[in-house]
C-alpha cells in the first residue's frame, strides 16, 4: 500500500514475503532506497501494461529516498528479481540535489534499478517508465571487474526518459543512458523507447562465455533519442560470446554540451559481432557525426554490419585506429558491411576509412564491402585515408547524387576494383566512354597522383582526363599516370585535350580518345610489344622510338605536328601504318620511320610548299604497287613486293620534292644485288611509273635518294635501270666498259 508512516514499504514487502514470492504494489508514491535481496516479482500498478504502446492506470510512483547524485533507488542482490510496471523517478520533490537534467529535473538518484553484487541471474526489468537519472537507468555489472559471467537478465519494453546531467559539480557529468551491461553480465534488451538520454546501451569488459542462451545475447528493436551515443558496444574480448544489435532506432538530439555524435560504436571487440537492420538518423545534429562507427576490432572477428540505414550524419560508416575512443587501437578496426544504406549530410562523407597518423604502430584499417551498400548525396561516398586502411572488396557498391568525389584515395597506396561499383546508375561497362570519363573525374587514384593506388572502373581499362590531378600533390594531367597503372593489353582512354607531360610506353597498350588529342611527347620503349592506336592522336614536340611498334591506320592517325620531331626507328621499333606530318613551309630530311610486318623501311621526305599547313602522311606496304607503266629504255621493272605511298591533305602547292627510300635483305627482301641499277619510281597519276632517279648506297641494305625533283605525291617504289641483270664475277675476264663478262653467272635483276 501507499508510503504511511514508517509502514507500507515496498522494502517492507520484500522482507516479508517468502522467496519467489510477488509483492503487489498499488498506485501511489513510494520514497525509499530498495534492497531486492530474494528472488522477487515487484508488480506494480501497470504490470504487464507497456509504458510505449499500452494504456496506463494511475502509477505506482517510486522516488529516492535520499538525495545522492551516485544513489540506487532499487539495489538487486538477488536471482529472479522481476520489476514490472513501476514510474521510478530519480526527481523527489522533497528533495533538492542542485544537479539539474537537460529537462530541468532535480536529480537525486544515479541509476534506477542495479546489480552491483557477483551471481545474480534472471533479473527482468519491463513495462516500467525510468527518468531523472544521472547516471543509468538499469545497470547489470556485478561485484567486480572480474565478476563470474550471468545470465538470463531481460530489460524489456521500458521507457528512459530525460537521463543525465552536464554539471561538473555533481561528479558524475557527462552520462545519463539508458542501460548499462558490464563484466560478463549476459542480458537481452528488447523493446525499450529511450528519449531524451545521452547514451541508450552501453556493454562492456566481456570475457567469459554466457552461462546461459544465445537469447541472451541481444540488443534489439530499441527505439533511442540520444545527445551522444545510440548503442557503445565496447570491450569483449577472449572467450565472451557474441552479441546481436539487431533492428534498433536511434535519432540524434542537438545538446550545446557535446561535441561529437554517433549512433553505433563497435569498439574493442576481438569476439564477432552482428550489427543488423538498425536505423541510424542525425537529422538535427550539427555536429561532427557518425552513423556506424568501428575502433579496435580484431582481424580475426571483424564486425559485421549487415542492412539499415544511416541518415543525415557526417559519416555514414567510420572505420579508423584511433578516433573512436581518441586513443591508440592495437587491433587496428576490421569490419564486412552489406545491405547498409548510407545518406550522409550534404557536405558528408558516406563511408571512411582512416589510418590516423596517432595512432602508434597504425594497424590495419580494413572494411570488406560486400552486396547491397548503398551511399546516396552527401559530398563524398568513399573516402580511404593513409596506408593501412584498406578496402578488401567493393561488390555492387552503389553512389548515387553524390556531389563530390565517388572514391577518394588520400595517402594510399592500395588498389581498388571498382568494376562492379554503380556510379549514379552506371557500372564501368554500362557507361559510355563519356560516362566513364566523367566518373574518372569523380575518383581521385593513381591517374590523379602516381602515389595513390589505382581504382579499377572498367576491367583493363584506364581513364585520364584534363582533370586528372591533385594539388598541390600534382598540377597537370599525365597519360604517363595512366600508363603506369596498366598492364599489357589494357586500354589506355585519353578524353579530348593538349597532354604536356612526356609518355613512355612499355608493353602492350591501345591509345583511345573521345576527340582531338595531343600528346607533347611519346616514346615506345618495349621490347616486342606494340602500341595501338583506336583513334587518331597527335604529337605535339617529339616521337622516340626505341623499342616496339605502334600500330595506325588511315582512320586512327598518328599526327606530328609541325614543330615536332622524330628519333630512333629500327627493324624492332618503327609506326606499323601511316605517320603523318603537319608542315607549314618546308621539311628538310624529315624522317617517317615507317615500317609493316617485320620489315622496317623509313621514308625521308624534303619539300617546300606555299598555300599553308598541309599534312603529309608516309605509308610503307608490303604488296605490289599498282601496275603502272615503266618509262621504255629508263625503268625495266619495279618492286613487287613493297611500296609507299605519300598523300597530302591540305592548301598547300608543292614547289620541289625529294624523296630517300630504304631497303634490305629481310624477308620479303628488296633484292638489291647491285646498287648502281636502283631507282625510285613514283606514279604520275595516269597509269605511267615516272623515273626519280637515285642510285643505292650499297648492296643488300643501303638506301636510295631521288635526284630528279617532283612537285606531285603518290606511290613510290624501288625500281631497276636499263642493266637489269646483275652478274658475279667468275674471274675469268671482264668487259672494258661494263665490268661485265657474258660468262659470269647472273645473280638477280634487282629489287623485285
């Protein structure tokens, strides 16, 4: 019955009821401190009634009967206590702490129900309104830090209100939450509206298994409005059995008093977790925030986050070694994460990864990111900080509307396949080329810095734009970066722009581009390995070739421009198709280092010209010219297995031409026997091959100039002059004129 006198106590209830016995308690206000030291039902006025959905009778209303900002209003020293259906209001009218709440409570009471006694088990505390409390509203802890395990305990269905204070006088500033598990103290908490409470459930120092079931190993379908911290699942480690966060809400509340936010802290956990289908919103909430945040998980049992959603924070999902307790996380932080929907803030980040700098020996930062993650707005979707933090996969990643970068790489070196990644509705090969140079320019990687690790789009695939840099790491775009990220058989995909930096290509590559580009400078250095061009490209200062082929073709040019020049070319480095040449005025010797198959054949092109920049483009082909007729008397016959063929493009009007040609023995050869008889040919235009002259520089390999001018382009070969037998000396005696002896053994007739 009600408080009268010194009679009609609950306490007085319990000591004299028998053990297992149920105190009925009816409405009224009850001012005492209570020691449950039986196995007990304290059944109030609302037992069995939730203070959340139900609808209530009048109260049984329990206040402290001392004024104690560290007090207990109900002490548990007992297994099977029940508490159901009580208001325990740590606020006594009758008494003045000076400690005020954030609701403007007196607080005169810490925790509302406790066990702070080793064995207890099966505590059930439900349907029970608990507020005005500095500290916890139910706390499960045991004697020591080194408590034997329990289990059994049930916090369900309850409603905290209005927890916790901010005045330093008080002593116990800056805590006020709704439960409090500790020591391995096994208990499932269900089902509990929280409002108004700077941390909802707080765990911790779990080390031994539970001695009961896995039932009791819960955390689920909460609903939490909390100033600080929704669930601070902290500190289970050795041989402690793993605990389930599963289907809570928690909401942020904006306190003057804080300085940080987060919903979920998983943090010292060397035991696997499940974090499940919570629903995590910071809407309100100003302040540096996370959504999910993961410190100090061991590799070997990273955390596990699988569905929900975090709403309007600053970062969605924190993964780090040192900022979730702002101290040293010798573990380093490991989690998988799939299914989670991330909305971070407009200026927030959905997912980071951070090897904090302070953090001593700065072990590994690692989120496996599996099927079903979704980050939607916010400035940045994926951001991984220095070298140990490490994406182990990214699935079917999806951004959507984010309005910076999709994936930052800051200080890390690590790669990243992207290709199954969705970037606003596109996957790397869904995406047009002009798609994917788009999402390029939203990725910062190794094409921005070569420092940085590289992020995979398209499988075999690079993307370098005039975006493609960082300052002040790095102040232009380099295709050099992009070559340096591939391997032999990828693409190299260059959007429409002027290149500054020199390229060197290795191995095996295509160049391809969306438009004109230029490339100041471009060497092929790799032994057997080919460069091809899947669009025309230009050239803007020099072209080195050292070793390799690059490839072209009438449609995919390689362009020099006027100013620019060539160097090398061998029989294993030369353009496998047509080069051409942009001259304002005049070429002097120019070289084309052209060549087809395995046969390197340059062609050296001087003429003057008026009318304005023309393009010259040099082709050598294996195969016959066409079947022009030779000048009688002057040419007997022409190559047959090569020739070349020189077009101009453009205004200008050649005054003079010349041209010097190469031959040599490998297969299909030239044939040159005797360089005397060689000479260049070139078609008129109308059918006749037209004499230029020249004579060989030697037998075998050599090269020919013409010495007759021209002023018109077209195919050119080698040719052979009126002595069109060539003859071995047989010793035996020589004609006066020619050399020649009728008995000597004729050899060959030339280039064929």
């Amino acid at each position: 019955s009600p408080q009268a006198g010194a009679v009609a106590h609950i306490q007085e209830g319990i000591n004299l009821v028998d053990a297992s016995g149920t105190v009925q308690v009816i409405e009224g206000t009850y001012v005492e401190d209570i020691i449950a030291d039986k196995a007990v039902s304290l059944l109030g006025p609302n037992a069995g009634i939730s203070p959340n959905t139900g609808s209530r009778v009048p109260e049984a209303v329990i206040h402290p009967a001392t004024s104690s900002p560290f007090g207990e209003i109900i002490k548990v020293q007992a297994s099977d206590v029940s508490i159901d259906g009580f208001l325990i209001d740590g606020d006594n009218p009758g008494l003045t702490s000076g400690f005020l709440g954030t609701n403007g409570a007196d607080l005169d009471a810490a925790e509302a129900v406790t066990v702070y006694v080793d064995n207890v088990n099966n505590l059930t505390v439900q349907n029970n309104d608990i507020r005005n409390l500095t500290y916890f509203g139910v706390t499960i802890f045991g004697d020591t830090y080194s408590a034997p395990a329990t289990s059994g305990h049930l916090v369900d269905d309850n409603r905290f209100a209005d927890l916790g204070t901010y005045d330093a006088a008080s002593g116990i500033d800056y805590w006020g939450g709704g439960v409090l598990l500790y020591n391995d103290q096994y208990a499932r908490v269900t089902n509990n509206v929280m409002t108004n409470v700077r941390i909802g459930i707080q765990t911790g120092n779990f080390s031994d298994p539970n001695p009961g079931g896995a039932t009791y190993q819960v955390i689920s379908d909460n609903e939490m409005s909390v100033r600080r911290r929704g669930i601070f699942h902290n500190l289970f480690y050795s041989s402690a059995s793993a605990y389930s966060l599963i289907n809570n809400t928690i909401t942020g509340i904006a306190d003057a008093n804080e300085t940080v936010w987060d919903g979920i802290l998983l943090s010292s956990l060397s035991v696997p977790s499940t974090t499940q289908d919570n629903s995590i919103d910071g809407t309100g909430i100003s302040l540096p925030s996370e959504g999910i945040e993961v410190w100090n998980v061991d590799a070997g049992s990273p955390a596990t986050i699988i569905g929900g959603s975090v709403t309007a924070v600053e970062t969605g999902l924190f993964v780090n070694n040192y900022d979730g307790y702002n101290s040293n996380a010798g573990d380093g932080a490991h989690a998988t994460v799939s299914g989670l929907s991330i909305t971070p803030n407009a200026t927030g980040i959905g997912i980071r990864l951070f090897d904090n700098p302070a953090a001593t020996g700065n072990a590994d930062v690692q989120l496996d990111i599996q099927s079903g993650v979704t980050v939607t707005g916010g400035t940045t979707g994926l951001q991984v900080e220095n070298e140990t933090a490490t994406v182990l996969g990214l699935s079917d990643l999806s951004f959507n509307g984010t309005t910076g970068n999709y994936i930052e790489l800051l200080n890390s070196a690590n790669d990243m396949d992207a290709t199954g990644v969705s970037f606003d509705g596109l996957t790397g090969t869904t995406g047009t080329q002009a798609d994917n140079f788009a999402i390029e320019d939203k990725v910062l990687h190794g094409i921005d810095d070569g420092a940085l690790g590289f992020v995979t789009v398209l499988a075999s695939h690079a993307f370098v734009t005039p975006n493609s840099f960082i300052a002040p790491a790095t102040t232009e775009a380099d295709v050099q970066r992009g070559v340096d990220v591939a391997a032999d058989a990828w693409t190299i995909n260059i959007q429409s722009a002027s290149y500054a930096p020199a390229v060197t290509v290795p191995f095996d590559l295509t160049f391809d581009n969306d438009g004109a580009t230029t490339l100041a400078d471009l060497t092929m250095d790799g032994a057997a390995k080919t460069l091809t061009l899947a669009d025309a490209f230009t050239i803007g200062n020099s072209l080195t070739l050292t070793e390799g082929i690059i490839a072209t073709d009438a449609s995919n040019l390689l362009t020099l421009t006027d100013a620019a020049t060539t160097a090398g070319g061998s029989a294993t480095s030369y353009v496998q198709g047509p080069l051409a040449k942009e001259v304002n005025t005049a070429l002097t010797g120019f070289a084309f280092p052209v060549g087809k198959g395995n046969n390197y054949r340059p062609a050296i092109l001087t003429l003057d010209h008026t009318g304005g920049t023309t393009t010259y483009t040099v082709e050598m082909n294996n195969t016959a010219p066409g079947a022009y007729t030779p000048p009688a008397g002057v040419i007997n016959s022409v190559s047959t297995v090569r020739h070349w063929t020189v077009e101009a493009s453009g205004p200008g009007v050649i005054n003079n031409a010349a041209i010097e040609l190469f031959y040599d023995l490998d297969l299909p050869s030239d044939n040159v026997s005797n360089p005397n008889f060689v000479r260049i040919v070139k078609d008129d235009g109308a059918g006749n091959w037209v004499n230029l002259g020249g004579t060989g520089t030697a037998a075998g390999t050599g090269s020919i100039s013409s010495t007759i001018n021209f002023t018109s382009l077209s195919e050119f070969a080698l040719a052979i002059g009126p002595l069109d037998v060539i003859y071995v000396h047989d010793g035996i005696g020589n004609d006066a004129n020619t050399g020649e002896n009728p008995t000597d053994v004729p050899l060959g007739t030339g280039p064929k």
